[in-house]
C-alpha cells in the first residue's frame, strides 16, 4: 500500500470504487425511496394543486415507493456485503493515515515549539539592546525635557515588547491549533468516508468513538479549570470528609445508607431548586419559598393528622378529618398544598410582569403575606405528624434486602424529568431562555414576556406545592418550616450553574447544586462541625460559585 499521507479513504482508489458502486446499487432503492418521499411530502402541504392533482400524484408515488422498496429487497444481501467489506477496508487505511498524521503532526509540534521559545529569546534580546541603546542616547541629557521623553521612549519600549510577545504567543497557539485540526481532519475524513459507506448510519462503537474524539478535540484544560474549579474544590472537601469520618471514630461515610440518605434530604429541597431555577433563569429569584414550605406543609399536615389537630385557626375549634378515607383526604391535601402555594407564587408573578418590579420586592412581599397570615391564624403551633399508616405509604420507604429504599427520591426523579422536558422540549421552554437572555429581544421576536414570566412564577408554585406537600412527611409542620431553605435553594441554582445575569443554565444544575449542598451539610453534620461553622462553608462556596460566574460572564463579553 501507497503511504497514507499521499493516499488516504478520500483518494484511495478502491474506496472511491466502493463508495460509487455502493452508490448505483442504491440508486433505485433507499435514495429513489427517500426522493420520493420527500416530493409526497412537499404535495401534500402544498396549497395551490387540487385535491384530485395531489391524488393521481401520490397515487403515482406510491407505486414508485413499492418499486423502490422491491430493488432495496433486491439488492440487500449485495448491498450488505459490501458494505462490510468496504467499511472494514477504510478503516484500516483510514487508521493507518491517522497514524501517519500523528507522526507528522508531533515533529511539527516540536519544531513549533522550539521555534518559539527562540523567537520569543530574540523577541527579548532585540528589547534589550534597544533599551541600552535608549540609555546611551540619554546618557548625558539631564534637563527635564530629557528625562520626560525618556519615560516616554521607555514605556513605548515597554509597549512594544508587550504586543510582540503577545503577537508570538498567538502565532504559537494558532500554529499549535492547526496541528491540532490537521490530526482532527484525519480522522473526520475516515469517520465520515465510513459514514458514507453505510448510507448516513453509524454503529454505537463508531458512535461512541466520535463522542470521545470530540471531547478530546475539544477540550482546554484552562476553561476545564474555570468551569469545573468549584466542583474540584468541593469533591475534595468530600474525599477529605470520607477520610476523616473513619479516623475520628465517627463511622463509614461512603456507605449505601449515607448515600440514600442525603438524597432522600435532597429529595424535597429538589422541589424547591426547581422552581427558583426558573426565575433565576429569567435573572430575578424567589424569597419566599421557605413560607410556602409552611404554608404548604402545615395544610398537609392539618387535614392528615391523626385525631383531633392542636391547632385551633383563628381560635376555632381543633379540625379532625379522620371521618374521610384516607384516599380523599391525601388528594385534598396535595390539591390544597398545590392550590395555595401556585396562588401567592402567581400573585408575585402578576406584579412582576405587570408592573416590572423585580422578583426581589414581589417575593419578598408574598413572603411576609404567607408569614403573616400563618402565624396570626395558627399562633406558631406545630401541627404534629402526619397519621403514621399514610406516613409510611407516601413517604416511607422499600426494604430491598439490607437496604431501605426512600420513596422520596421516585417523586423528585419524576419532578426533573417533568422539568427537563419543559424547559428543553418546548416552546415555552425556549421562551424562557429568550426572556431570560433579553427581554427587549424576546418581546420584539413576538415572545409575550407577560405570559412567559407568569408562567414561570405558576410552575414554581407548582413544584412548591408539591415539595411542601412531601415535606409533612419528614418531620412535624409549623408556620416556621422551611424557615432559611430559600437561601439554599437559590445557592444550589447559583453553585450548579445557572447564572443570575440571566438566560443560562440547565436542570442538571440545578439538581447538581442540590446534592452537593446537602450532602456537603450531610458530610460536616456527620463529623459533628459546628452548625455555625457550617454556615461560613456555605458562605464560602455561594461566594465562590458568584465570583466564578462573574468571571466567566466577563470573559463572554
């Protein structure tokens, strides 16, 4: 065989002969089919021919298609072969340039990099040599005009050798950048001559391979570093953390029990990430999330407690609803806990997109309306637990052998992927990321910022709903419940990448924010750090999470 270099899968005679015997065999099969398909589809949505024209038309068609379906039958088993034969044949030219280039491209690099490292020692001998030369010619010149156009001479000096260093690095990078694509292209040409070859398919390990290729080409350690430093850090507190545990006496921490058990914690706050993550997502947040885990909490707890409540609102009788089934009783008290948290999170959504106030002041207010209200009709009372037999089928947990399964962590699985598929999937979706990224743009594309943001608002309220409404089930309910938690929602959005300049994010990191949160409060509660101490860790990582975003922000601008 020919060197690589001179014939490769583009020029390669016996692949070119495949490819265009390939080809003929096709013609009247798979490329007829799809032609003809196409035209059926452009009749049928065009306007202007008559309903009898497109008739005879895709009647016509349909005998073509038939046709085209018989020479594919005909012509599969050769069709088949071949293209095993041949896709196997340019892999291995294909491989064999690779290598080739490979080679090539390392002793280029090599010389690359000598040559700049010479340049840049020339770059600086010639700035030397220029600065005594300054020095010689201002030697004797003492007067003060002197000395001030020697500043000025200096600093140009100065200048200069700054912008020709800064010339050869990006020569150097650039050069380096082509290498890079040349080895790149090699592969491409293989991956797409094979491609070809198969008529457009490819099979999971050709898949799979181009999925690494990709991230090999694509990756920048220095932009890694930049998006990634703040997971690093906090997956070292985490190894540092797994380390201790047992050192201290405190226990395993990398068991399957302390697995499922900060997510079972991440569970419910799951709900609340979600929906702040969407007026994040639009550059606003939500203060009032905390009050609507009680207010929704606190209605699921009243209406499925066992027996008379304690609390008497608004000083009326204690309420007992234990006369209705169980069934009617958990429905009401989803249906309530989703009712009103959607009702005051709609309310701040109303003067937001009505009235342009940021999510700050209308939260803010809604949150002391909830606070208000809960406190004067219940008095601080905590409500008790909720009756133990329907604890146990909603929010208990599976035995799968030794371990306990919780049930919470099936609802918060069923919340993202609602969520994902809303934000990724749909229109409204997209219109969210519009409004989020401009809304001056977004509304002159004839997106309704009103409608987008309201809609934003009701969906938080929705998931609010329904985390307050599980929350009942891990521990006693009262107007205090959830009192702080908006502020770790908002840090596991910020943490997790959704950036608060609007328009950026994605549900993975909202989800990611939460787990590492909890389970970093997991982690320092297990080793028994100080709550207060837990605090300034929180602190330090929110603080981060911002000035890592601020710079990234900067760097796009």
């Amino acid at each position: 065989m020919e060197s690589a270099l001179k014939l490769n899968v583009n020029t390669d005679p016996k692949i070119l002969e495949y490819r265009q015997k390939l080809h003929q065999l096709r013609q009247n099969g798979v490329f007829k089919l799809n032609e003809v398909k196409e035209t059926s589809n452009n009749i049928k949505k065009n306007k202007v021919i008559s309903k009898e024209e497109k008739a005879k038309i895709l009647q016509a068609n349909q005998e073509k298609i038939i046709q085209a379906k018989d020479d594919m039958k005909l012509h599969s088993e050769e069709i088949s072969s071949l293209v095993t034969e041949a896709a196997s044949y340019t892999k291995k030219v294909g491989i064999t340039n690779e290598k080739e280039i490979k080679e090539k491209v390392k002793k280029e690099k090599e010389l690359v990099n000598s040559e700049h490292i010479a340049n840049l020692e020339k770059i600086k001998k010639d700035n030397e040599a220029k600065v005594l030369a300054l020095k010689e010619n201002y030697k004797d010149k003492l007067t003060k005009e002197d000395l001030e156009n020697y500043k000025i001479d200096s600093l140009e000096l100065k200048k200069n050798l700054k912008g020709q260093i800064h010339d050869e690095n990006t020569s150097y990078l650039n050069k380096l950048q082509n290498l890079k694509d040349e080895a790149n292209d090699a592969y491409l040409s293989r991956k797409n001559a094979i491609k070809d070859i198969r008529n457009g398919h490819e099979t999971i390990v050709e898949s799979v391979e181009g999925w690494w290729k990709n991230k090999v080409y694509t990756f920048d350690l220095k932009k890694f570093f930049l998006n990634n430093a703040l997971y690093i850090t906090i997956l070292l507190i985490y190894i540092l953390c797994i380390i201790l545990a047992p050192l201290t006496g405190k226990g395993d921490l990398l068991t399957m029990s302390s697995i499922l058990q900060i997510l079972e914690q991440s569970s419910t706050r799951m709900f609340y990430a979600l929906g702040v993550a969407g007026l994040i997502l639009l550059a606003g947040t939500d203060l009032s999330v905390g009050r609507m885990i009680a207010l929704g909490s606190v209605t699921t707890a009243v209406l499925l407690h066992d027996g008379p409540n304690v609390i008497r609102f608004f000083g009326l009788d204690p309420l007992d609803f234990t006369a209705m089934p169980m069934f009617f009783r958990v429905v009401i008290a989803l249906l309530l806990s989703v009712v009103l948290c959607t009702s005051f999170s709609a309310l701040a959504g109303f003067f937001t997109a009505k009235f342009k106030m940021h999510p700050f002041i209308t939260t803010l207010s809604t949150q002391l309306l909830i606070y208000g209200l809960l406190y004067f009709s219940t008095t601080g009372t905590p409500t008790g637990g909720v009756e133990s037999g329907i604890k146990d089928v909603i929010g208990g947990r599976w035995e799968i052998g030794d371990i306990y399964f919780p049930k919470l962590i099936i609802y918060a699985v069923i919340a993202i992927v609602v969520v994902w598929f809303i934000w990724n999937k749909t229109k409204f979706g997209k219109n969210m990321y519009a409004v989020g990224g401009n809304k001056e743009a977004a509304a002159v594309s004839g997106i309704s910022v009103f409608w987008t943001t309201l809609g934003v608002f009701i969906m938080a309220g929705i998931l609010y709903g329904f985390g307050s409404f599980f929350e009942s089930f891990r521990s006693n309910s009262s107007a205090g419940t959830g009192q702080g938690l908006e502020l770790d929602a908002i840090a596991a959005c910020v943490v997790g990448g959704i950036s608060f300049s609007g328009g950026i994010g994605k549900i993975r990191g909202a989800v990611l924010g939460v787990i590492i949160f909890t389970g970093l409060t997991y982690c320092l509660s297990f080793l028994n750090i100080d709550t207060n101490l837990q605090f300034v860790f929180k602190g330090i990582i929110i603080m981060a999470a911002c000035a890592l975003d601020s710079v990234k922000y900067l760097k796009k601008k």
